[in-house]
C-alpha cells in the first residue's frame, strides 16, 4: 500500500518526520482519519491523541493544540507539544490534572477558567496514552 | 614616582579583572551557542506558518480579517523595545534606546512595552507610556515568555484601540555585529516565500477561526524569533565587549609592569648610592 509521510513541527525541537499508513488526528471537529489520497484539508488540533500507524505498529503521541494540513499525500502538523508515550511523566499529568479540576471546581473570581480546563484536557490526553 | 606596592596591587587587581572579563566571553560564547541552535531549531516551524499565511493572504485578497488587514485603521502604536537584563555587553542597549526615543520624537502617542531589564530602568520615567513589563527571563528562554508577550500584544491589536504593533530589537548579523531592526508584527505582513503551493483547501470549521489561530501562532513565533535574536545578539555583543575589556586589561598590566620595574630598579639605584656614598665617607 502507498505509503504518506507524517511531519510535525514544532517551535523548540527537532521536527519528527516519518512513513506510515494510516493516521487519526484528534481535530475540533472530532477525530478523523487520514488515509492515501485524502483531500487537500486545513484544521486545528484539539487537545487528544494522534496515533500513527505503521503496519502492524501503532505509534500514539498526546498533542495539545495546533494545526494540521493535508496535501499531496503529507500531512504537516504545526504545533507547540508534542509528547510520545515514552517522555512522559504520568506523576505529573496525573497531579496536573487534580490541580485543575480543583480549580474549576472551587468557585474564586480569580480563576482563568480557560486555562484551567485547558492544562485539564492536556492531562487527560497525556493519561489516555498511558493505559 | 608612584610607590611600589601600590603598583604591585594594582597590577594584581587588573589581573583580577581580566580573569572575570576573559570568564564572561567565555561564558556568552556558550550561551551564544545555545541561542543560535534554538534560532536554527525555530526556523521550520515559522517558515511553515509564514508560507501558510501567506497562501490564505494570496487566496483571499478580500479577507476583512483584523490580524491580517492591509487597511491601516486609525489609532495609537505599541512599540515592545527588546534589551537585555544585564549589561556589559557595549552599546547594545544604547543603541536600541536611541532608536526607540527617535522613535517616540515622531510617534508621540505610542506606548511602550518593555522587554528587559535596562529598558525597564530607561524608561522608568515615562511611566505613562509603559503599559507592559517583562523581565528576568533572558536567562531562562521559554516559548511561554513569548507566548505570554505574544498573547498580551494580539489583545490589545484586536481589543484595545491600537493600531499597529512594532517590535524594535537588535538582529543578530555576526559576533561582532548587530543591526537594529523596527519590525511590525501586526497587522502581519508575510513575508514572501519562494516555493509556494496554490492548493485549494477545505477550511475547517471555517476560513476566519482558521485565520485567526494562525495569525495569534505566527504572532507567538514572530516574537519568539525576536527574543532568540536579539539573545544572539546580545551574547555577541558581550563577547566582544569582554574581549576588548580582556585585551585592554593586557596592555594596562604591561604598562604598569614597566612602571613597576622601573621604580623598583630606582629604588635599587638610590639604595646603591646610598650605600656607596657611606662607605666614599668612611674611607
């Protein structure tokens, strides 16, 4: 089967760039998959999980927030995180995602609320990988 | 002549000196390092930002879209002076300071956001056109700073009644030299890029959120260019400031060395004088 070729860059690293078969990108819209010869598409990344596929082998990465566009058989991601199951640091999703549930559940003025609930959906989506 | 141990302690404080200047150039030399390896790391990413801007620009020639408005909508300016935290590091942030108050003499109305520690103190007295602060955080550069500044700028272009936004900073050219750059960052202007791609893409949810999160990315990494930029340049600046601090204090000890030598051998003359004429007296 014909193979398409997964990019993702980020700001501070080194980007990935590899083969693979089949990829599901978390969008806003819903998850959605990418195979050979899909439309040329732009969307924006909600906080998930994407898995990358190759062969037999599945890859899974949390990613936060970001773009993605396809075309020409290459999907280019931009965005800011990127973790694979192997950087990650569960104690720390797992505090993280305490913390912010504490914060949207007490009821101070001062709490950006947007952000709380963002570093929620981040930590959900970095435990997700885990199991 | 000057006495001969107050030579000799001055030579060893100048020593002293020059141990620390010849330390800081090494020093910055690493950090210099480090900086433009970030600078190489940025490249991609915003160069893939700026190529998307730029094909939705080409596309949609009559996209209303604030971030992305050719239309010059009346109002005052922001200008974010970039200087460093600390100094010693030659005109570095004489320059940039020259440049923001030619700046100000024909914009008055614009206001100021200063990034750094001795902007800060420059502009401590025109306290009514600051409106933004950020220090202390050259020494551990993080896209969250910028993503901060970032963010603060894009509200106050799209909120507030402001209506350009311009970043003055020093572009790092070589070790030994820096441009002063005046850069506007919003409304963005892309910059044009060789191989672009005509494709017809399907937007979605729709073409303005599209526009928007990426006009506030590239935005982020406008600004995060800058600040790695300008760290270049600043640990460029300071390696070569130490270095003519080092070389100067090199030629300040030879002198002194010869003075030294010549009060001490004087010295030694008056002593054998001395010495000789006692004992012509004795005889």
């Amino acid at each position: 089967m014909d193979k398409i070729l997964l990019e993702v860059i980020q700001p501070t690293q080194t980007e990935i760039s590899l083969e693979c078969d089949h990829v599901i990108v978390p969008g806003v819209d819903g998850d959605f998959g990418v195979d050979f010869n899909h439309t040329s598409f732009v969307t924006l990344i909600r906080p998930g999980i994407l898995r990358v596929y190759q062969g037999e082998n599945l890859v899974e990465y949390a990613i936060h927030e970001g773009f993605v566009t396809v075309e020409d058989n290459k999907i280019v991601i931009i965005c800011e995180t990127i973790e694979s199951v192997k950087n990650l640091d569960v104690a720390r999703a797992k505090s993280a995602k305490e913390r912010a549930e504490k914060r949207l559940k007490s009821s101070s003025e001062k709490i950006d609320y947007r952000r709380a609930e963002a570093s929620l959906k981040r930590a959900i989506a970095r435990l997700a990988i885990c199991k | 002549m000057a006495n001969i141990k107050e030579i000799k302690t001055r030579i060893e404080s100048v020593i002293n000196t020059r141990q620390i200047t010849n330390a800081m150039k090494m020093v910055s030399a690493s950090k210099l390092r480090k900086a433009q390896k970030n600078i190489v790391q940025a490249r991609p990413y915003a160069n893939r930002l700026n190529e998307m801007i730029e094909m939705i620009k080409l596309k949609n020639t009559t996209t209303t879209h604030p971030l992305l408005a050719e239309v010059k909508k009346s109002g005052e300016e922001v200008v974010v002076v970039v200087t460093s935290d600390r100094g010693l590091c030659g005109a570095f942030n004489a320059h940039i300071i020259r440049t923001t108050n030619e700046y100000l003499t024909e914009h008055p109305h614009a206001k100021l956001i200063c990034v750094g520690k001795k902007g800060c103190d420059y502009f401590k007295n025109h306290s009514d056109k600051i409106i933004g602060k950020y220090v202390d955080f050259f020494n551990e550069m993080n896209f969250g700073v910028s993503k901060e500044i970032a963010s603060k700028v894009t509200e106050l272009y799209l909120n507030e009644k402001y209506s350009k936004i311009v970043v003055i900073y020093n572009e790092f050219k070589s070790i030994i030299q820096q441009n002063i750059i005046a850069k506007q960052i919003l409304p963005i202007i892309p910059q044009k890029s060789k191989n672009l791609s005509l494709i017809d893409f399907i937007y979605e949810p729709n073409e303005d959120i599209i526009i928007e999160n990426l006009g506030k990315k590239y935005v982020n990494v406008s600004i995060w260019r800058i600040l790695l930029e300008s760290s270049a340049a600043e640990q460029g600046a300071r390696m070569t400031a130490m270095e003519s601090a080092t070389e100067n204090a090199t030629e300040l000890i030879h002198t002194l060395k010869l003075t030294y030598n010549r009060a001490r051998q004087a010295a030694i003359t008056k002593e054998i004088i001395e010495i000789a004429s006692g004992a012509n007296a004795i005889k």
